[in-house]
C-alpha cells in the first residue's frame, strides 16, 4: 500500500506556495501520458489516484489537521538566513530624483522624482529604503519596494546628520540628542543627548548611508552600533542602538577637517585625511586607535571612504578614481578613471556592494575590491568619461510597469512583460520607474562564480530556437512571447514544467522570472530519466526551497528551507543555482540564500517550472509565470 503524505505548509501563511501530498505510481516518468515529471516530483497532481484501503484515505483526512500545527514551527524566523539587499539609492540632482541602482547588474532599475531640479538634496539608505534631506522641507522616505516617496514627521532642518544601516536609520538632532528610525509602523524613538559624550551642538546638515563626513561632532554607523564623534575633543563614543546610551569610549586622532565614515558589516571607524591623502582605521571597541595608511598616489581631493568585503574605499575626486585599501594586507588597487576629474563623487555601500556616484551629474559606477568597476549613466547624455567599462552581469529585479516590449539588446535590458494574456492599459506610473541601459560588452560576466567563466547559453526566451519543450500537453503549456516564456498549468494540474536540451555538470544556472498569476517559480537542473533532479524554488510570500527528487518522489524535509524579503509581486527577479561538484547553492536578485551537499545527481538538462493556484488566495489551481534571459556558464 502507498499512502499520501502532504506537505507542510511554508513559512508565511497563505500567501506563499503550498506543498500538496505526494505524487505516488509506480514505474518511470515519462514525457508521454500521465502527469508531468515535475509535477509528480512536487506532488502536484491528486487526480485519477485510486485509495487502496480505508486506512489510507483516513490518513488523508487526518494528516492536514496536523499540518497546520508543524507548518508554524517551520515558519519560525530564527531559522531565516541573513539575505542583503545589493541595490543603493543614489542622488540625481540635475534631475531632482532619487535613482535606484542594481548593485549585481549595474542597471538602474527606478527613478523617483523627489525635488525640483537643482536642489541640493542629499540621501541615506536604511535597508531598501532611502530618505532624502532639503532642508528646510519634510525628511522624505523612499519606499524600497513601491518606490512610493511619503514625509516623515520629522523636519529636516532639526537633523544636522542622518546614518543608516539594514536595521535602523539614525538622526543626530540640532540639541545633540538621537533620533531612532524605524520601518512602519514604529514610532520614531528619540533619545535625549548621551550623557559622556560631550556637549550638544550643531553639526553640518550632510549625510551618507554610514555616516556623515566632515565637521565637529559626527554620527557614523558601524557593525557594532552608531559612533558619535566629537572632533574637537578628539574622541568616539560607541552608543546603544536600543538605549541610546554611551557604552564604549575611545580616544581617536580624527580633527575637523577629517572625513569620517562607518563600516555598517564591521566594528570599524573610517577617518581620510585629505590634508595629507592618509586613512585611519579604528576598531570601536577598542581601547586605542593610531597610525595611518598613506593613500599612494592619490591627492588632497578625497572623499569619505566605505568599508566592504575585507576592503577600504576611498573617492580620489581629483583623478577621478576610486583607491582601494586591502584591510588583509595585500597590495592596493585603484580602479579605472570612473569620473571627470574634479567631479564631487562620493561612494555608498548596500548588501556589501560598493557604488560609485555623482550626484551632480549622470555617472555611477559598480566597484569591486579588485579595482574592477562597470559604469552606468542614470540618466540621458553620453556615457560616461573613461575606457569600455568591464563585463557587466545580468539584471535584477524591476519594478518598471509591466506591459509588452521588444526583446532587450546587448545595450538595452528594458523590456518588462504583463503578467496577463491580455492587454493592459498603460499604466502612468508615479514616481517614474525608468531603466537605463549601461554600456555592457558582447559576453556576459558571471556575477556569482569567477570560475564558471564560459557562458554556453544565453537565451533571452522570446522565440522558440528549438532549445525548449514542453514536457507533457495534459499539465499545462510552454508558450513563447515577445515578453518571454509563458510556463502555465492547467487541466487541474498547478505545478507544470519545461525543459531545456543543455546538461550541466558543475554550472551556473540564472534566470529572470515574473511570478505572473502563480504562487511560485522554479528551476530545475540535472535531471535524470526516472523524474530525478534537484530543483530550486521561490514563493510570493519569501519562502525559498533548494532540495531534489528521486523517482517521482520528493525529498521530505526539504534538504534546505529559508527565506528572503518578499519579492515585489509586479516585478521582475532573478532566481540562480549554481553546482560545483555535490554542492549547490540558491540565489534570489543576487544575494545567496542558502546550500546543499547531496552528491546523488552529477549530471542532466535544466528546466523551469510553475507552482500555479493563482494568487493571492490560490482558489483556481492554475497559474502562469513568465521566464526569460536564461543564461548558464561552465568551468
């Protein structure tokens, strides 16, 4: 006797993708007749099983209730792996916009007007969010996700310094107290001026997504907490982030004219001294911070440095470069000129990823600690000055609206599809939320392993090339369109899968998704003749599994559950695996969630696949997602 087993349900309720009982039958998968491999894999499919015994269907009935009760411990956030968002708000004053920017495919990704043109705003991120200072207006917030700009009930003009990390955005006030940000629907916490750390006073009104730059008194944010920093007494005080109180305080040889900045992924304080182009580097918690590093080669026109990835950067606005410092103690680098010389550029950093802007002007630039960098334009003109940029990856998540659009050239990656067969009504969108293309080379760099460096396929899935087929016509349709692969299931039937003709070994896997009318998106790689494979999936509310199925029957748990943000349900996202040797590893818009060691499968054909029961309630168990730009590179 076989007997179903369901699955639990995800972390997120209802919103995410359910897990039906398992698919049971006896024998290979095969493309021809019954339910679909994936499907039978996934436990899609309830239809023409035939309960052998009583004792079976009763545990059908029974098995639910106590589903429920284990789906809730699974939803537990403890368990959820650290996922950065790699995308920076950048000021665009010419403009008088905040420009979204992708930090993995150096592509803008939205433009959300914020003032008039000219003004001279600044900006700083906390998390996906960005919030704009012009004095003396409202502080404004920019939504991470709807890109929708709302006011803060704060004045700008009573903030002399604004820091941010992933967890809070910080605001040194006018009378020397802190105000604590907070997403909605928290309240704003303000806390009266830290007792130890000196007397209150005004600072300058400028800020940065760590901290802010020059002057006498400075808030910066590193790993360990919020630095205040008295320049005239020479000294930095660690605070709380949740009293607000000093908890550490270290003598520092940071002056006035010093441009002082935080690591927010480590217990760093960054000090460039333009006078004499040299770096201090302080641990907070430290009891001592001396000695400088002279910046080689660069001049008196420096701006404040970010930390990333086990290096320094610092802006060298004179040559219109970026100095790079290697904290391990490896030689220095410096990248390509990225600026006009003298152009006031300034660097931010979000999820680890370091970016390059010009405030004042339509350059921006991606930079690595290898003095690697891809440039972009944010907005209209010509690109910007310096050599070819270097291989730029694929793109991330868009929010542009969707609506039907020409297949993207090697220069132009701004086609978004509707989610729907039919037509939509242009929408008119505000803020705006325009793309624009960077200058990117003939062969795509693989942004998550240097050594996949051979791309073997790079499909934009908007004509059939005879790569691609259906794997079984009574599940559901593998459909081409100008905006994509249409994967649907139908016939009762919600999961429903296609496959490629290209077997990989050690890989990596990429593909752009719109969740369309499902609840879920996956890909699939080595996939053997008996429904075998292992298989990557994400859902609308977060939830991402990486796990394998053997002979039509899925692993149980899943070899690997966790979760990111909820991806926005309107936008484009990219989901990729990669393989090397027996382990593979999930990534969702460029930040990796989580691996597997499981050495069964070593080779087989990649596919994508459709969880349907169409969202937001699932009551119709079909459902449609849109695939495109696949792209696979080999060692």
């Amino acid at each position: 006797m076989i007997e179903p087993r369901p699955w639990r349900p995800p972390p997120g309720g209802p919103a995410g993708p359910t897990r039906p009982a398992r698919a049971v039958g006896a024998g290979p998968l095969t493309r021809a007749g019954g339910p679909g491999r994936l499907a039978r894999t996934l436990g899609a499919v309830r239809s023409g099983r035939r309960w052998r015994s009583l004792p079976a269907a009763l545990l059908a009935i029974v098995l639910p209730v106590g589903v429920a009760v284990v789906g809730v411990h699974r939803g537990d956030p403890a368990t959820r792996p650290a996922v950065r968002y790699a995308s920076a708000w950048l000021a665009s004053r010419a403009i008088g916009a905040l420009t979204l920017v992708d930090g993995v495919s150096a592509e803008v990704a939205a433009t959300v007007p914020v003032a008039p043109p000219g003004s001279p705003f600044t900006v700083t991120q906390q998390g996906r969010a960005g919030y704009v200072t012009a004095p003396p207006g409202p502080l404004v917030r920019v939504d991470g996700a709807t890109h929708a700009p709302r006011p803060v009930d704060v004045p700008s003009g009573e903030l002399s310094a604004l820091a941010g990390d992933d967890r809070y955005l910080w605001g040194l006030r006018r009378d020397g107290g802190l105000t604590r940000f907070a997403d909605a629907p928290a309240v704003p916490r303000a806390f009266a001026p830290p007792a130890g750390a000196g007397p209150g006073g005004a600072g300058p009104a400028v800020t940065g997504s760590a901290g802010s730059t020059g002057g006498a008194r400075r808030l910066v944010v590193t790993g360990a907490g919020p630095v205040l920093v008295d320049a005239d007494a020479r000294r930095a005080y660690l605070l709380s982030p949740e009293r607000g109180e000093v908890v550490h305080e270290l003598p520092v040889d940071i002056g006035p004219d010093d441009l002082v900045s935080g690591v927010p992924d480590g217990p760093w304080l960054l000090a460039v001294r333009p006078a004499d182009a040299t770096l201090l580097r302080c641990e907070v918690r430290a009891d001592t911070c001396s000695g400088r590093t002279t910046l080689v080669g660069a001049g008196p026109e420096l701006g404040a440095a970010v930390g990333a990835r086990g290096a320094v950067f610092v802006p060298d606005r004179g040559a219109g470069v970026v100095r790079i410092v290697d904290l391990a103690g490896g030689p220095g680098a410096a990248t390509e000129r990225l600026a006009d010389p003298g152009a006031r550029v300034e660097l931010s950093v979000a999820g680890g990823v370091v970016f390059l802007n010009d405030p004042d002007g339509p350059a921006a630039a991606v930079v690595a600690a290898d003095g690697s960098a891809r440039r972009l334009v944010k907005y209209g003109g010509a690109p910007p000055a310096g050599p070819p940029a270097t291989a730029t990856p694929p793109p991330t998540a868009s929010s542009a609206p969707p609506g039907p659009s020409p297949r993207p050239g090697p220069t132009d990656r701004s086609a978004s599809p509707t989610p729907s067969r039919t037509p939509s009504r242009s929408p008119t969108p505000s803020p705006s939320r325009t793309r624009t293309p960077s200058p990117t080379p003939s062969t795509p760099r693989n942004p998550y392993l240097r050594e996949h460096d051979r791309l073997v396929l790079d499909d934009p899935m908007t004509r059939n090339t005879g790569r691609w087929s259906n794997d079984n016509d009574a599940t559901g349709t593998c459909r081409f369109a100008s905006d994509g692969y249409h994967v649907e299931s139908s016939n009762g039937h919600r999961f429903h899968e296609c496959y490629g003709d290209l077997r990989v070994e050690d890989f990596t896997y990429e593909v752009r998704f719109h969740f369309g009318t499902a609840r879920a998106a996956g890909v699939f790689v080595r996939q053997s003749g008996d429904g075998s494979w292992y298989f990557a999936m994400i859902g609308r509310s977060g939830t991402v599994w990486l796990s394998k199925g053997v002979a039509g029957v899925p692993e149980d748990p899943d070899l690997f559950t966790g979760s990111v943000d909820p991806p926005d349900p309107n936008g484009w996202h990219r989901l990729a695996v990669t393989g090397v040797g027996d382990t593979l590893t999930v990534y969702v818009d460029g930040e990796r969630v989580g691996s597997i060691t499981d050495g069964q499968f070593d080779a087989g054909p990649i596919g994508v696949f459709t969880d349907g029961g169409r969202a937001p309630d699932g009551a119709d168990p079909h459902g449609e997602t849109i695939f495109r730009d696949v792209r696979v590179w080999r060692p």
